[in-house]
C-alpha cells in the first residue's frame, strides 16, 4: 500500500468516527435493541397471560394437575421477577397453590395486574430509548448541516477573495503595470517629462488600491462612499460630489451595502484610469419599489462594443465593464451605461433585494 493509498485509508476510518456518524451509530444500534427487546417483551408477557388464562379455566373446570407448569412458569417468569421482589413473591405463592391444587384465582388476578404495570414500564423504558436515538438523529443531522453550512461560508467567502484578488491582479495589469511599462520606455529615451507623468500615474493608482482595498466597514455606507470620493478628488484631482436622495439607504442589507462599494471601487479606478473626467457625480435615488445607485462622469465615454473587440483581440485587457455587470446580477439587479457627454452607470435594485 502506497502512501497515497494508506492516507485516504486513514481518511475514511477518520472520517467513520466524526462525532456526528458515531452519533448515528449508536442512534441505529440503539433502535433496534430497543424495538428487538420491546417486541420480545410484548410477545412474551402475552404468551404468560395465555398460560395463566389457562390456568384459571382448568380450574374451573375441576381440573388441579399443574404440576408440570411450575418449573416452567418459575423459568418464563424470572426476567420479570429477578429485580421485583413483590411480583416475585406473588409468583412464588401461585407456584405454591399450583403444587398444592388449591385455588388460585384471585392472586391470579392480583399477579396478573402487578404484570401489566410491569409491562407498561418496561415499554415506557424501552419507547424512552427509541426517543432517545431520534434525539440522538437531530444532533448529528444539526451538526452535519451546520457544518454543510460552515463549509459552503467558508467556501464563498474564499471564492470572494479569490475573486478580489484576481481583480485586484487584472487592475494592477490594466494599470500600474501599462504605467511602469510607459515609464521604462520613457527613461530608457530620458523623456524626463513624460517619465515623471507616467511614474506619477503608477503612483496614483496603487496608492488608491490600496485605499480601497482597506475600507472600514463599521462606518456608515453612505460615509464610506464620502470617504472613496474624497480619495478619488485628492488622488486625481478629480472634483467628485455625493448626492443622497434616499430614505433607503439606510436600511440596506450589509451584503448589498459591500457590493455597492466593490462596484463604486470599479467605477471610480476605471473613471481615474480611461475617462478623463473632470467632474464625477454618486447619486443615491429611491424609486417606487427599487433603490438607484448612480455614478456619472463627464469624460470622453466610450462604447462598450468596442471594449469587446480590444478584449477580443488580446493585448491590453480591460475587465471594469464585466466586473461591474457581474456584481449587478448578483445582486439581481440591472445596470444600464449611458453614454452622453460622458458616461452614466445606473444601477437599479429591487426592494425585495435590497431589505
């Protein structure tokens, strides 16, 4: 055996005592000792009432040879009477009449009662077993939804921060990496000017990355959109204005509020990067039954086809478009780019999404 194999060996034995399985192990072997031994039981006492009915109609009808029951009802009674002293007295006495031959009805009777509390005992222990293995069930279904739970959180937020990173990655090649290649260009033909520009550019850029990328999400959703704004202006000299026309804004799921700003994040770093823009504008807007978020520039646009066919044809990459679009639809909301004297992103959200 290959340590390949000896590992997922030990894997699956690891696997087979996980609390939960032993759990479910002991719930099924619990079951069915309880249901095996409250069916034998039941069976028996019934098979002893007979015997003992029996008893009762011989001697009605004058009949007092019992002496071949006696060892035998002595041994078919003794799981009952080993820990009852009383029942078991009141046995011994019915045996003692049966050798004798006298008459044995009434402490027949009186026995036979004792029995049938006996009984409904001993199925309230046992049906007290059987609700001990369902409990024993919703434990170990809890804890392996809980951790079916922990591990698909788990996983998305891994799958987010892969995600972040990679964007993080495609921003930096779509930005600072283009600037440094332009600033090595430029030094290398000692165009001081130009060098100074792009190096300044590069600067710029990582160091709004990183201010976005180090948001505190314990403030307020509106102060940390004044925040990336005033970040934006004092980065690149970009007079950018927050506009707040919504009650719902407030209210505003934190899984939505985060979205919104990896979005504003995307917007801004692409405004910053491609448009140009002197003025940049954050609307938030309630609609009848929906929230708006819209961010509008006055650059030089562009058109979306276009991208495309740059992206299509390899070399630089541009991915702002895409990734916009992709945290819309999972917010389940639409987003549509207006390109007049500038471009405007309008974002529309339900407010079914958005409580």
């Amino acid at each position: 055996m290959d340590k390949k194999q000896a590992a997922g060996s030990g894997f699956k034995i690891k696997a087979l005592f996980k609390i939960e399985f032993i759990f479910i192990y002991i719930a099924v072997l619990n079951f069915g000792f309880s249901i095996g031994c409250k069916t034998y039981t039941n069976k028996k006492i019934a098979n002893l009432n007979s015997q003992m009915l029996k008893i009762q109609l011989e001697e009605n009808s004058g009949i007092f040879n019992h002496q071949n029951l006696i060892q035998k009802l002595e041994y078919d009674y003794k799981p009952f009477t080993y820990f009852d002293y009383e029942l078991k007295a009141e046995l011994s006495q019915i045996l003692t009449l049966l050798g004798e031959n006298k008459s044995m009805i009434e402490p027949i009777v009186t026995f036979q009662n004792h029995m049938h509390q006996t009984e409904s005992r001993l199925n309230f222990g046992y049906d007290s077993l059987l609700y001990c293995s369902l409990i024993l069930i919703v434990i170990a279904v809890y804890l392996i939804a809980e951790k079916y739970f922990k591990n698909k959180i788990d996983f998305q937020r891994l799958k987010v921060m892969n995600e972040e990173q990679s964007k993080i990655s495609r921003n930096l090649h779509d930005g600072v990496a283009q600037d440094l290649a332009a600033l090595k260009l430029y030094l290398e033909k000692e165009d001081l000017s130009k060098s100074k520009f792009y190096a300044q550019q590069a600067f710029n850029e990582v160091r709004y990355m990183i201010g976005a990328t180090h948001l505190d999400l314990n403030q307020s959703f509106e102060e940390i959109v004044r925040k990336m704004a005033a970040t934006l202006e004092t980065n690149y000299n970009i007079s950018t204005k927050v506009y707040v026309g919504s009650t719902k804004i407030q209210n505003l799921n934190e899984n939505i509020q985060v979205e919104l700003i990896r979005i504003l994040q995307e917007a801004l770093s692409n405004i910053s990067r491609h448009a140009n823009a002197s003025n940049v504008e954050i609307r938030f807007v309630d609609g009848i039954d929906d929230f708006k978020f819209i961010i509008k520039d006055d650059g030089k646009g562009f058109s979306e086809e276009e991208v495309t066919e740059k992206n299509s044809r390899g070399g630089r990459q541009h991915y702002g478009v895409s990734n916009i679009k992709e945290r819309v639809e999972l917010l389940s909301g639409t987003v549509d780019f207006i390109h007049e004297g500038g471009t405007t992103i309008a974002i529309t959200i339900k407010d079914s999404v958005c409580r």
